[in-house]
C-alpha cells in the first residue's frame, strides 16, 4: 500500500525531471512538455495530498491548473509555430533579440 | 471727504488703465485732469477751514486696516498744516503738469497715451496717500507706490534700453532706502508699540534728547536712509540724473515737484522724532549740505538740459534737507514748497524747449531761442530767477530763510556751503539760460570741442521725436509751446514769483506767515501739555532772551540776506561773463584745468564708484560663488549626481536582461529555491 510519502517522492522525480528538460534540452516542443511535465507534478500532489486530508479541493484546483495548462500549451504552441516561421529553427537559445 | 482727495485720481487710473486704449485720447487725457483737478478742488475745500480758520486738524479713520494682538493699525488720513501744504502743491502743481501732458505726450499712440495718464493719475493718488497717511504704514504704502508709479514712468519708453535701465537704477537705489525706512519703522513699532505718528511723537516727547547714540538715534538715522533714497541725497543720489529718461512732465511731477521731497515731508512729519536725535540733524544737514554742493558742482559742466536740472534738483533738496538737520523745519518744507512752483516750471519749460526742437537734449546745439519761443523764454526766466535766489522771487525767500536758520543754528561752516551752493545755483541756471536762449541760432554757434570725453549726446534715440517737427535743432520751423503747454507754464511763471510771499520775513517787514502756520505740526501734542514742567519753562526763556537778542539778530540776517543776494547776483554776473560774453575765456579755463572738468563731468566717478565696490563685486559673488559654485555646482550636481547614480547601477544591471529563456528561467528557478530553502531550512 502505497502512502502519500510515496506519492510526494513520485512527483519530486517528475519535478525534477521537468525542471532538468527545461534546462537542458534546446527544442521549444520539448520545452513546453518539460513543463507539463512539471505542472503534472504539481498535480500529483496536490491529488495525493487531497487524499491524504479526505478533501476534494485538491482535486478542484487541479482541474484549473489542467485548464490553464491546455490554455497555455495552444498559446505556446502557436508561438512556437511563429517562431519557427521566422527563423527556422527552434533552438532557444536563436531567440535572444529582446535584450539590452 | 479726505478720502476722495486720493481716490479720484485713483479712479481715473482705474478707467484709463481699465478700458483707456478704447477711449479717444482726448477722453482719456481729459478724464485723467478731471480727476486732478477734481482733487485739488476737494483739496481745497478740505484746507479751507485749515488756512483760514482755527487750523484744528481733521482726521478721518476709512476702516480698520490691520488688527493683530498689540498691532492695531487703520487706514488713517490726516490733514494738519504740514499735510495742507503737501497736498495743495500735489494737486495744484500735479494738476498743471497733467493739463501740460495733453500737449506733450500728444504724439504718443492712443493705448500709450492712456497708459501714460494711467501712471500719472496712480502716482497722484499714491503721493497724496503719502503725504495724508496719519500712521507709518499708510505713509509707507504711498511710498512704496510713489517708486512704483516712478519705476514705471521713467521707464515709459522702455524699447529705449537706457530708459528701461534707468527706471531699474532708480528702482533698486530706492529699495535700498525703503529697506532702512522699514527697519526704522519696526524698530518704532519695538520701541514704542505703535505706529501712529501722532503717538509716536508724544511718545517721544516724554523722553530727553539723546545726548550720545541711542535707540532714537538709530531710528531716524533708519528713516532718513529712506530719505535720502527716496530725495536723492548722498549716498542714495544716483538714480535722479538717470531718471530724466523719462517723459519731461514726469521729470516735473515726479523728480522735482512732489516725490523727491517726500524724504523732506517725512522729516517734517516726525520732527518731534527727529529733534530728539541730535545726532541725526547733524548727519541730516551734512549731507544736505554736501550734496547740495556736489550736485552744484555737477550740475555746472553738464550738457543736458534736463540733467542740469537733475542735479539742481539733487542740489536744492539738499538745502531742504540742510534746513531739516537745522532744526528749521518751516524753512525746510517753505523751500519744498517754493521749489515745486519753479522746479516744476523750469522742466516743463525745457520739454517745450526739447519738444521745439525735436528730441534735442543738448545745450550746445541750442542758442538764440528766445526770439522763436518767447512765452517758454520769459517763464523759463521766471523760474531761473526764483531758483536763483534773486530778491522779490519765491525762491530768495525760502533759500534765504535756510541759510539764516542754518547759521543761526550754529553751523556756520554749513552755511558757507549753503552761500556757495547759491552762487553755483546762480552760474549753472543762468549757464543754462545762455546757451539755450541767447547766443547764435544753434548749429552754427560753439563747435563741440572739448567735452566729447563725456558721454555721447544721447538725446532723441528713440524717444520722444515729435515727427512733425523739424529734424534738427535751428533748421526750419520752430514752434513755441501750445495752449495746453503754455498755460502751465505760465501759471507756474506767476507761482514762483509770487508764492514766497507767504514767508516774508519778520526782518523785511513781512510776518513769515508760513512759519506760524507750519509750527504745529512739528510739535507733539496731548500728552506733552499734561507733562508740562520742562516745556512751560521754556518758553519764558526764550521770550527774555528775544528781546534781547531781537536787534542783533536782526542785523545778523540782514548781513546774512546781503550776503546771499550777493551770491545770487555773481552768479548771474559770472555766468554772463562765462556763458555767454566770452565763452572762449570758458574753454580756456576747461582746459586749463581740464582735470577738474573732467571729474565734474563724469559726476566725480561716483557712478564708476558704486559699480567697482557695490555692483561688480556682487555680480562677482553672485556668477562665481552663488551661480557657478552653489547653482550649477551643488543643487544641479545634486540633482545630476542622482541620474547619474541610476543610470550607472542601470548600465551594470542591464547586463542581466540576456534575452536568453532558460537565463531567465534558471534564475527564476534559483530564486524559488533560494526562497524556500530560507523558510524551510531547519
């Protein structure tokens, strides 16, 4: 049986996981899944931790975060498609123009 | 009643200054002499019971001007004898000069001749304010505003630089001796806790004369720098040459007639006050003195028609001032009275002269005048002699009346001054004379020779050029003074014959009425009757010793009188041997001492004076210490200096805004990190 201690490290690992892929990759695409990745983390506890206390609010506000997270994919996507556009290519580290 | 006496020449500046450029210059100057007319009427009526009856005088109080704690001040008039005269000679010699300017100022645009009546009509008001204000600050307010409403009329052309220069000068030199009059007043106010003058001199005359320096000393020394300010006296003298680039009928009004002697009236006013220093009338009748001669001395080389009246002016109010630290205060404000009749006429006789001759300021471009402009010749004559000291004109009364009282008040080394100043009074007005009306016809006459060192002749830039008149002085036609012009000017003939009569003296036969009529208003009153002791004693004194002392005296003044006829007539004499018989002799002597003639032309450097130890040192101060040092050093350095910090910290912050995503989302992420470890960490 696992207990929410389980689920915690679980989605530590995820973070973790996210967080390295947004470092460390240099494709957009991969970029924005880092972060749902990381967002699903997130999600994860706030489910477990739900559980844990016998409420549902965090199942409810994992219902936004997913909403907002659909929101922001279509967004990100579609700047990354500009993007891409214009400069063929989809590295990060291309798209350095707003600076100083 | 008194109240009307200022107001309806301050309305008349309220309609001209309000809707003047849309009136017709005839309405506009017509309502402007209405309004002084009208108020020498009312003046009149005003001082009818004062002159002819009991001589009580009448007091009106128009609303409780300021009150706060101990400081009670109204807006309080006075009429008393001293007032009478003031303001007879304001509105009756400012009535003439504002019917004169009809005629002068006829050239000007509409809206320029309405602002010119405008000024005139706020000065009247502000000069009878001056002269009826029963407590210190009315009296000030009319101070103040006679400078103004001077500022502004000097400066009446003010596209001319020097005259806008000119109404500056006389504008700063007086607020250096306003500054004094108003410390003299606080100081008053310290000392006595009021500020009525009436009070104050009751005041006062509880009190002994301050043998030594005292707080009486310092006060009146406070109000006579206002004085000499505001009369052009030494130190403060040097705006009143300058202010004679204003129109001619406000040389008249304004700098002979009635402003420049309110230092004289003010003396008079605060006689009790004064007569208790007795180190001040020192001070007083020395600078008179001193700067009755100076000015002679100036005023006998300069070429200016107008500016050897300026300095005769400077010259004959220091005698009235001579006649104040004397202690002779009727004598004083007799010769105020008499200069305004033959000061005034003199400078309106010379804007007829300038406006013959279109603009011309210059002497030596002058001559033979008489002939194409007889009515201004035989008043402009009228005034000479009176100013000249000869016997059966006003001035030989008055000026005769000072001298006496200045040797009987023992100081007979003033009065020598005071003899040698008559004779210089005589040579430069009869100087004047002969070069502007007798002689050759200008042009052909005396070449300019030896006084072009001097300043340039700096007539007719920009100022007044009547364009109809002929451009240059003796060629075509010459016309003499219009009706508007000449009636002044022969009013003002008649008056300075004439308005000595009031002081003849006891010696002559006469009864020195004016006198009589004058002492109480140097006296404090109330209070000083109920003291008694010391006053009663002295009056019975001074009876035993007239007696006595009646005969010799009577034979010391008329020693006295001969001796200034004498100047009077030498003077002439030297003058028409100088001026106008062998001005080659003249030359000859200019250049013989050509230092002297120098320093005299140049006013004994005073000018050169004041700007190398006054002027420059604080324009000095004010460019190197205040402008580059405290200005653009510290406030714009301090200013400066904080741009200049935020755009450096900016220049060296911006470096972190690469532009690079994962920059910016590792920083974030260390930020979090760095957050929660703070608040998590054990």
């Amino acid at each position: 049986m696992p207990t929410l201690n389980h689920y915690l490290v679980l989605s530590a690992v995820l973070f973790s996981i996210g967080t390295a892929g947004v470092f460390l990759r240099r494709n957009l695409i991969t970029l924005l899944l880092s972060i749902e990745i990381m967002l699903n983390a997130v999600n994860l506890t706030f489910v477990a931790v739900g559980r844990y206390l016998g409420s549902v609010d965090g199942q409810i506000i994992v219902f936004f975060v997913m909403t907002v997270a659909a929101a922001e994919a279509a967004v990100g996507l579609a700047i990354v498609i500009a993007l891409f556009r214009h400069r063929e290519t989809l590295n990060p580290d291309a798209f350095t123009s707003l600076r100083w | 009643m008194l109240l009307l006496i200022p107001l309806l020449p301050f309305l008349g500046f309220v309609v001209n200054a309000g809707v003047g450029r849309r009136l017709s210059k005839p309405v506009s100057g017509g309502l402007a002499c209405a309004a002084m007319v009208g108020a020498f009427l009312v003046a009149t009526a005003a001082t009818w019971p004062i002159l002819f009856g009991d001589g009580a005088p009448v007091d009106q109080v128009v609303y409780q001007w300021m009150a706060s704690g101990d400081l009670e001040i109204a807006f309080a008039l006075r009429l008393d004898a001293l007032a009478t005269v003031m303001v007879l000679v304001v509105t009756g010699v400012g009535s003439l000069i504002h019917i004169y300017s009809v005629g002068y100022m006829h050239e000007e645009t509409g809206s320029e001749y309405a602002r010119y009546f405008s000024y005139l009509n706020l000065f009247a008001a502000f000069m009878l304010v001056l002269v009826l204000g029963a407590n210190f600050p009315v009296l000030f307010v009319g101070w103040e505003g006679v400078g103004l409403c001077s500022y502004l009329l000097i400066g009446f052309w003010f596209q001319k630089p020097s005259a806008a220069d000119a109404g500056k000068k006389a504008f700063v030199v007086n607020r250096i001796g306003d500054f004094g009059f108003l410390l003299g007043m606080l100081l008053i106010f310290a000392t006595f806790g009021t500020l009525d003058i009436q009070e104050v001199a009751s005041h006062v005359a509880d009190r002994a004369p301050e043998a030594t320096f005292g707080v009486l000393t310092l006060i009146t020394l406070l109000l006579f720098l206002g004085a000499t300010g505001k009369s052009a006296q030494i130190p403060l003298y040097v705006w009143l040459p300058d202010a004679m680039e204003g129109p001619t009928p406000v040389s008249a009004l304004i700098h002979a007639a009635t402003m420049v002697t309110a230092g004289v009236y003010m003396i008079g006013r605060n006689a009790v006050l004064f007569s208790h220093a007795p180190m001040t009338l020192e001070t007083v009748a020395v600078v008179g003195a001193v700067t009755a001669l100076m000015a002679g001395t100036i005023g006998l080389v300069q070429n200016d028609i107008k500016r050897v009246l300026a300095y005769s002016t400077v010259s004959q109010l220091g005698y009235m001032f001579l006649a104040m630290g004397a202690g002779a205060y009727a004598a004083g404000i007799f010769h105020l009275y008499t200069h305004a009749f033959f000061k005034a006429l003199l400078f309106l006789g010379s804007g007829a002269v300038i406006h013959a001759l279109a603009g011309e300021q210059d002497i030596r471009r002058m001559g033979g005048l008489r002939r194409e402009l007889p009515i201004t010749y035989w008043t402009f004559i009228a005034g000479t002699l009176a100013i000249a000291g000869v016997p059966l004109f006003s001035g030989f009364f008055s000026k005769d009346e000072i001298l006496y009282k200045t040797w009987t008040a023992g100081f007979p080394v003033l009065w020598v001054v005071g003899a040698a100043t008559a004779l210089l009074t005589a040579v430069y007005m009869f100087r004047l004379v002969f070069y502007t009306f007798h002689g050759q016809p200008a042009g052909s006459g005396t070449p300019v020779s030896i006084d072009q060192g001097s300043r340039g002749p700096t007539p007719a830039s920009g100022g007044h050029v009547p364009s109809h008149a002929a451009p240059a002085a003796g060629a075509g036609h010459l016309h003499d003074a219009p009706p508007a012009m000449a009636i002044p000017l022969i009013v003002l003939a008649i008056g300075s014959v004439v308005a000595g009569y009031v002081g003849v003296p006891h010696v002559l036969g006469g009864e020195n009425r004016i006198e009589r009529f004058l002492e109480p208003s140097f006296e404090a009153h109330e209070r000083v009757t109920a003291v008694g002791e010391p006053l009663a004693a002295e009056p019975a004194e001074t009876a035993a010793e007239a007696g006595e002392a009646a005969h010799g005296e009577a034979s010391t003044e008329l020693t006295l009188m001969a001796v200034s006829i004498g100047a009077a007539f030498g003077g002439i004499a030297l003058a028409w041997f100088f001026f106008l018989k062998r001005r080659d002799v003249t030359e000859n002597v200019a250049r013989s001492y050509s230092g002297v003639h120098r320093l005299l032309l140049n006013k004994y450097y005073v000018d050169e004076l004041y700007d190398a130890t006054i002027v420059q040192p604080i324009k000095q101060t004010s460019t190197v210490a205040l402008w580059k040092g405290v200005d653009a050093g510290g406030i714009d350095g301090l200013v400066n200096g904080a741009g200049a910090v935020v755009r450096g910290g900016g220049s060296i912050l911006r470096r972190l805004q690469s532009g690079s995503v994962r920059v910016y989302a590792a920083s974030l992420f260390l930020g979090v990190v760095l957050v929660l470890g703070y608040y998590l960490w054990p």
